[in-house]
C-alpha cells in the first residue's frame, strides 16, 4: 500500500506535468515525428527520459511496487 506523501496536492500536479511531458515527446522518441531538427532528438530523447525516472522515482517514493510504475 502507498504511503502518504506531505505535499499529496503538488505531487499530483508534478505526476501530471510529467506524464504530460512523457506523451509529448514519445512521438519523437518512438520515431513517430520526421519532422524534427537535426540536434534536437538528443534532447528530447533526454527530456523524455529524465521524467520516466522522475516518476518512477516519485511513485517508489509513494510505496508502489518496481513492476507496477509504468502503469497510469
């Protein structure tokens, strides 16, 4: 069971931007958009990236299982 988090409101609004964010830039990531600028797939690639682990990180926090995280 997840444990409550102190800031339970801002966390919701962090988890939402970020899966935002990882729907955003999976089309580049995925190869889904051609039209991209030469340099820019690294840092979407990053960009994508940094928020899979930034939630993955939050929900460990909150207590979830390894095996669950990359379910919504």
């Amino acid at each position: 069971m997840a444990k409550p988090l102190k800031y339970k409101n801002m966390v919701i609004h962090i988890t939402e931007w970020l899966k935002d964010e990882l729907k955003h830039d999976a089309e580049v990531v995925n190869g889904l958009n051609p039209t991209i600028l030469d340099g820019e797939h690294d840092i979407v690639h990053g960009r994508y990236e940094v928020c899979r682990e930034l939630l993955h990180f939050i929900r460990a926090i909150g207590g979830e299982q390894h095996d669950e995280l990359d379910t919504d």
